[in-house]
C-alpha cells in the first residue's frame, strides 16, 4: 500500500480510515495541498470547496472516534462534476449563462455522497452543458490531459477524469450522454464507468437529453469504481425514469475479477478501420489477456450501430432544444439587457441573455435540434432517427444471445491536441463513435486502460458493455483485465505519467 495519501486508492484510504492509522482530515488535507500545487496547470476544477471538505472529513473523524457505524468509503474524499445540484455550492454546468447559481438543494446522487460521509472536494470542469468530447466548450477555459498538458482530457468531463488522473482526488462523479465519463477516462488512463440508465437518479442531474444521461464513477481503479457505484445507486422516487430494482452486485463482482468460461463479444463494427493503430493494438492485447483468464471469444454483428452516430445527433439536440428553453433570463442565471434599447420586451432581454451566455456548440445544438422538431421535419429527422435506436436495441438484445459481454476500443485515438479539432465539429463528434451505441440503448458501459499507443505514448482505453441491469458483469471483467494488466506492466498504468508537481513549477 502506497504511504503517499494523494496516490492510494479509494479502497486503500477505506482501510487506512477504518484502522485508524490516519484522519479524513489528513486524507483531505493533502488532497486540498495536491490541488493547490497542480491544478493551476490542468485545470480540473471550477470550484473548490477546501473549508466544506474538511469540515466534512472532521464530521466523519468524531463519528468514528465515537463508535457510531459508517459506510466503507466514510471520510474518502470526493469531487463531483459542475452539472449536478450541490447546496450551497456553485452549479454552472461550464457556461456562463448560470454564472454564479448556488442552488437551494442537493441532487439525489449528491445527497447519497455526503449520508455515506464522502467530504466533497469541489466542483469539476466540463464542456459546457456535457456537449463536447474534449471540455474545450467550456466557458471557463479547458481543462488539460495530465499525461501531456498540451492535449484534451476528453469530454464533456474532462474535469472529472484530469482530477482523478493528476492525484488531486480519488474519486470522482462524471455524467455520460454519450461516452462522457468513458472517452475521458481512455484518454488518461482512468476507469470510467456508466451505469444502466436509471440505475443511478437524475434528479438534480441539470438535463442535456433526458433519455440518455446517466451520472456514473470516474476513478484509477476498477474496485473503487464499483464501491463509489454502490454509494450512488439505487431507486429513487424523484426520477420518473429511476429503475426499482435491486443494485446489481458490483463489488462482489470487482473483487472476484473471474471471467471463466464467460463469452466475450468482439463488435465487427467498432475495431479496425478508422481506429488508431496503437489503439487498436493495445486492444487485441487486452482480449488475449482476457482469452488467457478463461473467456471464450465470439464475434458478433450490430449492423445498425453504423447509423448510431447520425440517429445520436439528431436526438440529442431535439432533447437539448427542449431542455436549454427554460434558460430564459427570468428566473435564474444570467440576465442581459440588448445594447440600445431602452424599454426591452422579454423576447429581447431573452435574445440577448442567450446569445450572450451560451457558447457556439451549445447554440449550433439548439439551432440543429429545433430545426429537427419543427413541423414538417420532425417525423423525417427525430422520428426517423428513433427508429434507428430501436433498431440499435434489436441489434443487443441478439448479441447478448451469443455473448455475455461485448467489446471494443473505447475511443478511436488517443488524446489529441488541444484546438486541433475545435472548429471541425464532426471530427470531435466522431470521437464517440464506439459509446454512443450504450446511451441509446440505455445499457451500462465500462472503460479500462488497456496500455499505451506506440504512435504517441498516451493511454488507450478498452469498453466492455453489458445487458441492462447486468452492471455486475462489467467490474468482473473490467477486475480480470485490470489485475493481468498490472501485473505485466508492473503496476498502474498511472505510475507512467509525468510528475505533475514538477510541470507546475
């Protein structure tokens, strides 16, 4: 076990708190002092909360001190990505139209860190309202790959893996519309994990497209993602769209790590051409070392993922347009005055408000997604593309008839440089080519490390997908690979990264 708190895992700082052989004050301390040396270079955060954090963390000392019975993770610090609610705390979902909103509540997965005694650290940069793949979009500036800082920590939450990939938190919550918390964790060489829609609540989740996001663990470990999972979890009566069902069994499942005669489905459609040959590599690699643990290897066809893109941008907008219409200027927010008008109409202090507080992606979607729910064009664009993801959802249903899970890269590259692909938004659209698929079908999705590229030296990532509700099959597979890995690069894959305390000096 590492003696560096800033570097142990979330289950190693789990044990230490419960033997008593250190505080959540010193955890969170050094977290805090880590943040303050590095993230003047990476950016990760929005907003720190350094006196709520420790604050949190002596809550949870006295309580132990006291006897009183506490979650595993009580005192692990946490930081949670700025689209979520946060009493007290700044929410700005990126943009500056809700510049400075603190909300009056908690969202429901927010409520659940702080009963489990998770002291949360801050607020974490994104791309502004979760649409990007690289948190350029957001309208406080980007944040930055730990691993080369001249490049993106993917999108839209790319605070949330750059946080838990430069040492500054353990643990982190992320949200995946479309490959979020997965496309930002292979390319830093994090476990990104989304869970199946509606198993972790919405409520309090501020919406991009209501039927696709899912707030899900950023962590180093695939463990530490399936106790965080666990902590956020379950039913909840403020989501319409909540799942009532039990949690899937994800530490058990983590801890075991076998994959013994488990079949494991190679997608035809998401390998080879068009993925990085680095890329593509460090995966064949990664289903030998699974074909070695015991798997059986398949290969299967989902022939309308081919449409996943196309079908994925057109219904995230619609549900955007309809989302981003209550950002009005007259409730909360930002409100702007139109420059040479004395007695402004609500129409033009709305006009002005909107122009002036969101960013181009976030108006090139609303503009995309009203003119695909206008009259006349609804039924050829949006209704056309919701057939495509029933077709998308026929396509699992038959592959998990041969296989128990699938497969694939997560992302096609590694991380590329920031601005090279900030005004060509169909090259950073197609970085999500192989996650879309899991959002529309609304099935959980987990991305590992899965080593570096030969091209560049930067991390690459490995999917596994599931059937719904079956979350437990991930960690198992995620575990195996994960400990076969290790174990033949001779530890993390994040002890390969720069010294991030030096780049800052």
């Amino acid at each position: 076990m590492t003696t560096d708190l800033t570097r142990a895992t979330a289950a190693e700082l789990a044990d230490l708190l419960g033997a008593g052989s250190v505080s959540s004050r010193e955890v969170t301390r050094a977290l805090l002092e880590r943040t303050a040396a590095v993230d003047g270079a990476v950016h990760s955060y929005l907003h720190v909360d350094g006196d709520g954090a420790l604050a949190a963390a002596d809550a949870v000392d006295r309580a132990r001190a006291a006897g009183e019975p506490l979650h595993a993770l009580a005192g692990v610090p946490v930081a949670v990505k700025d689209v979520l609610a946060t009493k007290g705390l700044p929410t700005t979902c990126g943009s500056r139209i809700l510049q400075g909103w603190v909300p009056p509540y908690d969202a429901t997965l927010v409520a659940r860190l702080r009963a489990a005694g998770l002291p949360i650290l801050g607020k974490t940069n994104m791309d502004e309202f979760a649409m990007g793949s690289s948190t350029e979009h957001s309208a406080y500036g980007p944040s930055r790959n730990p691993w080369d800082l001249e490049r993106i920590p993917g999108g839209s939450g790319g605070g949330s893996s750059s946080v838990v990939a430069s040492f500054q938190a353990p643990l982190a919550i992320g949200t995946d519309t479309g490959g979020s918390i997965r496309q930002p964790a292979a390319v830093t060489g994090t476990v990104g994990a989304k869970p199946t829609y509606g198993g972790v609540s919405r409520y309090g989740l501020v919406a991009l497209a209501s039927s696709l996001d899912q707030a899900g663990p950023c962590t180093r470990t695939v463990l530490d993602s399936a106790l965080l999972h666990e902590v956020i979890a379950g039913h909840d009566p403020m989501d319409s769209t909540s799942v009532d069902a039990p949690v899937p069994p994800v530490v058990e499942a983590a801890r075991r790590a076998d994959v013994s005669g488990m079949r494991i489905g190679i997608v035809r459609e998401l390998t080879g051409e068009g993925f990085q040959a680095g890329v593509q590599a460090r995966f064949d690699e990664a289903v030998q070392h699974l074909v070695d643990a015991g798997a059986e290897v398949v290969e299967v066809s989902c022939p309308s993922f081919t449409y996943a893109l196309a079908a994925y941008y057109l219904i995230l907008p619609s549900e955007a347009s309809s989302n981003l219409a209550k950002f009005d200027a007259m409730r909360y927010g930002l409100r702007v005055a139109p420059d040479g008008v004395d007695a402004p109409s609500a129409e033009q202090v709305m006009a002005a408000t909107r122009d002036a507080g969101f960013g181009d992606e976030v108006k090139r979607r609303i503009i995309l997604g009203t003119y695909a729910l206008s009259s006349g064009y609804y039924d050829a664009y949006y209704g056309s593309a919701q057939k495509v993801r029933r077709l998308i959802a026929d396509d699992f249903s038959r592959a998990f008839e041969t296989a128990d899970v699938l497969v694939s890269p997560t992302a096609p590259t590694t991380a590329f440089r920031l601005g090279d692909k900030l005004d060509d938004p169909m090259a950073m659209y197609l970085n999500d080519i192989a996650t879309i698929p899991a959002n529309l079908a609304g099935i959980p999705g987990l991305s590992v490390p899965s080593g570096l590229a030969d091209e560049d030296g930067l991390p690459a990532g490995f999917q596994v997908l599931a059937p719904a509700m079956a979350d437990d099959r991930l960690y198992s597979v995620g575990a195996a690979l994960e400990a076969r890995l290790s174990a033949a690069w001779g530890g993390p894959l994040l002890d390969r990264a720069p010294d991030l305390t030096e780049v800052a000096r």
